[in-house]
C-alpha cells in the first residue's frame, strides 16, 4: 500500500467540522432534537484535539525540543481521527480476500422508506445487511448460475454527496465459490455472477418482507402519516435498484478500490471550502456529469445532514459473510486457497502502535527529533483544564 492512500486527509484543512459544530451548538440544540449517539458524536467532535481531552508534550531526551499536542477523540464520524483506523483495515483486509476477480455490488432502498429507516436505524440497517447478503447467497447457490458457496465483504454507507440520507450497501464477492463437498473452486463462468433481475427481486422480496414481519409485530417506531401497505404496494411495483459493476483483478485493486469506501465520514474536512454569513460550502462530485462542484446550505442545514449519518452505538459498518466470514477463516478460507493454490497473506500492521503504523506509512521516523535529529521523542501526560 502506497503513502498516498488518502494521506492528504489527514493534513491540517483551512474549515474544520469541529468549528463548524462548535460555533452553532446551542443554535442547532434549539432547533433539532438528537438521538443520544448523535448527541455523543457531536461532544466528541466538538471535544476532539481540543484541551477538553487533555494532552501530552512529546519532548526530546536529547535536547530541548518541547511540542504539545492534545488527544483525539477517536470517534468514528470524526474526520480528523479515521486515517490510521482505515491504514490499519485496509491491511487486514489483504488476508482476508481470496487471491481472484472480484464483482462490486451496490444494494440500494427507495427513498420512500428513509425516514422508517432513520426512526428505527440499528434494526433495519440490520435487516439491509442481511437482506442483501441472503439475496446474493440465494441467487449465487442457484446452479443456474454459479452453483456454490461464495463470501462477501459488505459496507454500510448511508449518504450522497450532498449529505442527503440514503442508505445503501456496497458488496465485494469474489468471481467465485466453493462447491458442497468443498472438494472444488467452481469460478464464474464468462466473469458472470448471477442475473441483476434475480438478485435485485430476491433482494426487494427479502427486505420488504422482513419489514413486513416486524411492522406486525409492532417492533418499529413507524412515522407519523406512515402507511406500511400503501407504501409496500408502491415498492414491489418498482425496480429496485442493484448495480453490479464489473469484476476487478487482483487482491491489491480490490484492497485500493475498496479502501476509498471503509472508516470515512458523510464528509471530510478537505471537502469544506468556506463557511461564512450563516453558510457552509463544500465540494461535491456530480456523478453523472463526472465534474466537481460546490454546494451552498444554511449552516444549520449542513449539520442535520451531517448528523443523519452517526450510526447507533456499537454498530459494525463493515461485516464479512459466507467462506470470507471470521468463522470460516481457519476452515473454508483455508481450503479455498489450498484449491486455489494461492496464500493467505499475513497482516503487516498488526499489533503496531497508532504511531508506527504511521511511520510506515508515511515512511517518517516519528519517534526521531526533529530538531537535533538524534534523540528521540518521549511523551508525558499534561494536566487537564482546571474545573
């Protein structure tokens, strides 16, 4: 993996979030209501890099060089605490793809359900997950098709561009799977997986149904004027939206491609390119027309956007199915190499320290001074703000 894997967005920006955040606080609280989580990622924002989480002074055991720093908040959704996390995810994930074509699906809701899922986020970004994944595994079963057991790795993003809510998955699988008695790699024929029809009306079918289930069973918080059958009619009707992309060779464009869609935020500090009289403007990439542009909105309406994209405490946005599942790392994986006749590569950042990750990455020896360029750097707690 190369130094410029999104370096730049951890380089100090001209607009920062957390001033965005802080400077209309109590504006914003007067407004909207939060969820607890969304409250807690906006103190955390807010509080990160700041004196709030206190700090340490790294200092040179070998000449007088002092520098103080404060700690991060290490949030999620903050965008100044994501780029060693993705560093560190982005290696493990070489050991965990197979060593072959690899198909990128995007499973995406009509906006019709938006706000349920936004009422109810942990159980139906759950069932979209799951959904999704039982769609692909039905349809890739099929011996029609490819006739095996294959595996996935899937991600959760719930913006556009422009901040607006809109849930949808995209999912790796490889051109590929292993056969019932697990005897055999059976690849896809012609670099085809399965029809988008097929999987797109299972995937329709699966979701809607499980919504179905637990409308009946009272276990959603539905909205106001919501009207689960007229709105169920509505959507079997339409052609839901499953893109599937062709396939990419080699685990090494599988890790770069998928990188740029793991541990980011709704947006990042580079993206904002002003903030002034009650206004934030930032860059946004029109998909159709292929340009970059920028977008103007009320400083308030930059923040609900931005918040409708924490996610529900301990929610994992990443998740691996089938022969690519942690359980099956010591068993199918294996095996599936073994036919493959390839190997498992071994994590290179594992157990490394925030700070040496860094320092291979970016190839700088962070614990050298640099002032002298000889002793090297040590770190001491600082006090906290007096209360």
């Amino acid at each position: 993996m190369k130094a410029v894997m999104r370096q730049n967005q951890n380089k100090r920006a001209q607009f920062d979030l957390a001033d965005i955040l802080r400077d209309n606080k109590v504006s914003f609280s007067e407004k909207y209501n939060l969820f607890q989580q969304q409250k807690k990622a906006y103190q955390d924002i807010c509080a990160c890099r700041t004196a709030q989480l206190k700090g340490h002074l790294a200092y040179c055991n070998c000449c007088n060089y002092k520098r103080q720093a404060y700690n991060s908040c290490r949030n999620k959704h903050c965008p100044k605490c994501q780029f060693i996390k993705q560093a560190k995810w982005v290696d493990k994930l070489q050991s965990s793809l197979l060593d072959c074509k690899h198909f990128h699906l995007v499973f995406t809701i009509p906006h019709q359900l938006n706000e349920l899922v936004y009422l109810n986020q942990k159980k139906l970004y759950n069932a979209l997950f799951s959904s999704a994944w039982e769609a692909v595994s039905k349809a890739t079963n099929n011996p029609k098709f490819l006739g095996a057991q294959t595996g996935a790795v899937a991600v959760l993003h719930t913006w556009t561009q422009t901040l607006n809510q809109h849930p949808h998955i995209h999912m790796i699988i490889p051109s590929g799977g292993l056969s019932d008695d697990q005897m055999e790699w059976v690849p896809c024929r012609n670099n085809f997986l399965a029809p988008k029809r097929i999987i797109s009306s299972l995937f329709r079918g699966i979701f809607c149904h499980n919504i179905n289930k637990a409308i009946k069973n009272n276990e959603f918080v539905v909205p106001d004027k919501f009207k689960w059958t007229c709105v169920k009619n509505t959507l079997y009707k339409a052609k839901w939206n499953v893109n599937i992309q062709k396939p990419i060779s080699g685990v090494n464009a599988v890790v770069k491609y998928l990188g740029r869609y793991t541990n980011r935020v709704a947006i990042d500090n580079a993206r904002i390119t002003d903030t002034k009289n009650g206004k934030v403007s930032f860059r946004y990439k029109d998909r159709k027309r292929l340009v970059s542009k920028i977008i103007q909105l009320d400083t308030l309406e930059f923040i609900r956007r931005f918040m409708l994209h924490i996610l529900p405490h301990n929610f994992y946005k990443i998740r691996y199915y089938g022969i690519l599942a942690s359980t099956n790392s010591q068993t199918k994986r294996q095996q599936v190499s073994a036919l493959m006749e390839t190997y498992i590569a071994i994590p290179k950042y594992e157990g490394l320290s925030g700070v040496e990750v860094y320092s291979l990455i970016t190839g700088k020896d962070v614990s050298r001074c640099p002032k002298c360029r000889k002793g090297r750097i040590l770190c001491r707690a600082l006090p906290g703000p007096e209360t």
